[in-house]
C-alpha cells in the first residue's frame, strides 16, 4: 500500500477529552489509560496539560503523571505531548521530560480572549518568543488554532483569519497546526471551503503544506466523519481524535464531544487506509476510559463493539 | 437553486425506528408522532407495517392508525406509505386508503429466510404478483433490499447480487429501489462502489437510474452520514432517515439505529442543499418522539438541540 494513503493519528482523550468530563481522574487512572492507548498502537497521546490546575482540575498533576508515564516502557517510537498555555508552562513540561508541546489560541477574537484570557495578538507574541525557545531545546511544537468553523460567541469565523494565523504560527516555527471544529458544526461543503484554502494559501500569502496540517473535529453534529473523509480526499493525513468521543456527552446541555478515535481509525481502517492502530485493543483502551469516567461514552463504534462482546457473553452463557 | 441539487427525505421512523424499540406506543401517540413529522415539512412518511402483529406488536394496528391519519388535516402532498408483506397485506393497507406501499427483501439468503421466512426466490416470486396488482389499482410500489453493506449472519454479501434483485423488482414495476445497510457497517469506499454499480451495471444487466434509488442507512459505526455524503456525490437524492435515530440504542447490546433524521436535514441544509424540512419543527417532532419511547435518543444533532435550549432555559431562570 501507498504509504501516503495512510492515516495519522493524534490521540488527545487524556487531554481535550478528560478536561471536559465532569469526573476528575486520578493520575493512577490517566497513567492506566494512556499506557492502555500506546498499546493499541496509537502514534501520537497528547497526555495532558500545564495549565494552572485552577483552571482545569482535570488535568492537574500531569508533571507527575509524565515522570510516571516516562519510567515507563513504551513501545518505540511513541510520541507524547502537553498542553503549554506560556513559557512557564513550556518549562515545566521539559522539567518533566517531554520533547512535544502544544499551543492553543483562537481563530476568534471573543473565544481566544474566554478560553486565555489574551487577545489574539498577545497570544501570537507569547508564541513568537516560545516557539523559538522550544525549538533552541530541540522541542517540537504544535499550534492549535480553534473556531475555525465557527465560535460559539460569534458565530462564523473568516477562514482568511485562521489562516493568517496558521501562517504566523508556521513561521515561528510550529512542527504543525491543529485546525479546530471547536464546537463540532462543520459541514462537509465548510470544510472542503477551509481546507482548500489553508493548503492553496490566499492574496495575503501562501498555504501551507498538507504535511504541516491536522484537522481537529468534534462531533456535536454528527459530521465529524464526513469532515475529515472531504479532507483527506482533499490530502490531509493527520487527524485528531479522543478515545470513546470524550469530552463531552450529548445528554449533557450544550457538550460537545471530540470526534471518537475508534469511529475514525475503523472508517478509514474498512476503506484500507492504515493507521498502525489495533482496532480490538483500541477497544480495551475504550473500556478503561469508560470505567474510569464512569458514564457510557458517546463513541458509536465501541458502543458496537461493548454491544457485540455483551451479546457473544450472553450466547457463551447460554450454551 | 438547481432544484435537483436538493435532497428528498424518506422518514421512516414510525416504521422501521418504532418497530425496532422496545417500548409499544399507542396508536395516538404514533398519530401525534406523524402528525409533528409531517408538520416539519418531511416530504414521505412511511406511517407503519402490515405484517402480522405477532411478529412486530410495535407495528399492530397499523390499519387503525392510517384511517385516524387520514381522517386529519395533512400538509398537501405528503406521501404516506406502509410496509406490506405480501399481498393479503397489500389488500389491507388499500382498503385503509394507502395509495404506497413498500415490500422487503434481502440480498442474503440467510437475513431474507431469517426475517421473511421465505427464500429470496420466493420472495421475487411473491413481488411478481404483488407489484403489478398494486400498481392495477394506481398503488405506488417501493422496494426495500437490506443487507446490501453486509449480513449479520453472512458477513458480505455480493453486491451484483442486489443489484439483480433491484432489477427484478423494477422490472416488475417497483417504483423505487431502498438499498439498505442494515447493520449499520457500511464504509464510504463501498458505498462508493454499491452505488456506482447499481448506477452503471453489470456483465449481467443495466443499472438503475439515480431518481430510482434510495440510500437506507444504519448509524452502528458512525458512518451514516459520510456514506450519504458519497452517494450524493455521485447523484443519489432519496435519503432515508428515521426521528431521533430510532431503532436502536447503542447501549443495548448489538443494536443499531437508523440515521437520524435531524442529523441528514441539518448536514445538508448547512451544505446549502434543500430538504424542505424546517428544522427547528423537527426538533419538535424528536421531541414527540423521545417523550413517548422514553428513553434518550441517539441522534447528534437532536441532542445537541435540546442542551442548547437546557442552557438558554437555565440563561433565562437566571436573568
């Protein structure tokens, strides 16, 4: 098979999910989880955050948990990152032994200013000194940019915007950049729209390159899949998603959860486009997450696969 | 607008949602449920089923419910139709007044024996008889092929095999082909290959018009949508769905839902593509729906509706 055909994975439940379920995990239980992840094979486990505990409960102590996770052993290869939020977060993530970090701001004004409390041109100048400083310790970095298909105070974000700020990022330095259905709107013609133009660039400047680009989606809608097959036609070959759709349940007002990583990993699995990703033990991993949480998670696919196994014990059971 | 870039929404949740779930509604409840459906604009309504109410009690009194609905004040030119297993039932859905009907069968051996208790040979013999009698009598026939993703009990199933079936009945006058993934397993590649040969044919025969075909999807790994998205693209507009993605819940073991139908209307009306469904009525008619089955339904787009009006209702409690 082309290699180019298949896909990459960035799995960031222990992050973007657990920060936005209800239930605090213990570092024992992130550890278990993420360990339950490399084994399935994912490439790439955004493991947790540095932003001030205050802020997001959830993911306090992830210094530990990374010590933890790096005695670990790990299958070769696996590449783990943190949220930074500044350089001190930037620091403290390289004290815990980390090579990869994560930037986040907003393609939108009002959602960047609620979500860092900066407007976006003082989270580019945060970025323009970090990314360099990461990158003179030979720390790869990765920007997100969220609300690229709308924010939940404006409404629609220009594509144009997020692509200035893509470029920005880009030209710090940024490894990649992480392009944010936040709230999980998009539909496919969006995406088609957004995605031609971050790779085909506009009169303000050029795109950027597939390699360089990620798409992010949550599945508020329903049309996270449809997204990401609409943009890797279009090339892309990296995306995110989160174990079991965590982050944020439909019964719950106003939730949104990530796109599940096994929904993902099993569409583009029965096209025959590889991720590297054992789909049973991506299931095992979906089971941890969901004893740990605590409520049935919103992902389809492991609901089917819980569903499946539920019913071959019943037949088992019965014979 | 291209009037023929619009889509055409089969609702077909009092029927194969209802009889799919565990809890029986009364036959006013499932009045008021087509009543909110029909008031949202949905174009087709399949209302219920006549096969005998020992095998689906969910469905009895399907004759009662079309004479209540008929004796209403409905939107001009909505289009009510039944299932109807043979032509004992056939008769029954005309003496209450259906002027459609549909009638199933499988493109496995094993699913059609399963559920119609009869060889696919016998079933293309009974619709030989059953289609041109209705259509005598000025009675619109669709034809239902499930199992052309996948068989639960046969895994795959070929598809040049329902494309003959498909032939068959519209050679025996069936108005409309509803190519169903039954098990809800279907990815976009295959989708992608079904609908192209039943577009284009085979060895063996001609294909079928697109205006002929209907895409019948179940939502069990997500992908409903993104399979949608395939076959529009290569000119398929008759979409089934089912209110709330009845059917099926995805943490009962094995079970596997419809489409929901708020999740096709709102991806495609946010794609600019018409539907002539208003959605907030449909929201409304979700609602019916999810009153009256009890339990939380599994469509994205009606549970991302309801916790936005949770919030708004908690924003005004509090102002």
């Amino acid at each position: 098979m082309d290699s180019n055909a298949n896909i990459i994975v960035h799995e960031v439940g222990p992050r973007d999910g657990l920060q936005n379920e209800a239930e605090r995990l213990s570092v024992s239980a992130r550890l278990e989880l993420i360990l339950a992840l490399a084994a399935a094979g994912l490439p790439r486990i955004e493991v947790g955050s540095f932003v001030r505990p205050e802020w997001i409960p959830q993911l306090a102590d992830t210094g530990e948990l990374v010590r933890q996770l790096l005695a670990q052993k790990l299958p070769a290869g696996l590449r783990m990152s943190a949220l930074v939020p500044n350089r001190t977060g930037l620091a403290r993530a390289v004290e815990c032994g980390l090579r990869e970090v994560a930037v986040f701001m907003s393609a939108s004004e009002s959602h960047n200013q609620k979500n860092t409390n900066k407007s976006i041109a003082d989270s580019l100048r945060e970025f323009e000194q970090l990314i360099p400083e990461a990158r003179k310790q030979g720390v790869t970095v990765r920007g997100y940019v969220s609300c690229v298909w709308g924010c939940p105070f404006e409404g629609p974000v220009d594509p144009k915007r997020a692509l200035e700020i893509g470029r920005r990022l880009v030209s710090f330095g940024a490894e990649e950049i992480s392009l944010g259905d936040t709230i999980g709107v998009g539909n496919p013609r969006q995406t088609r729209e957004i995605v031609s133009l971050f790779l085909g660039g506009d009169a303000a400047g050029p795109g950027i390159p597939a390699g360089k680009l990620a798409l992010h989606m949550h599945d508020t809608h329903g049309t996270a899949l449809a997204n990401c097959l609409v943009a890797y036609e279009l090339g892309i070959r990296i995306f995110d998603a989160a174990v079991g759709g965590t982050g944020g349940c439909p019964y719950a007002p106003g939730a949104a959860g990530n796109l599940a990583t096994e929904d993902l990993v099993s569409m583009f699995t029965e096209m025959g486009i590889g991720s590297g990703v054992d789909l049973e033990r991506l299931f095992e991993a979906g089971a941890v997450a969901q004893r740990h949480i605590g409520h049935a998670l919103t992902g389809r696919r492991l609901q089917a696969a819980f569903g499946r196994r539920a019913k071959l014990a019943v037949a088992r059971a019965a014979t």
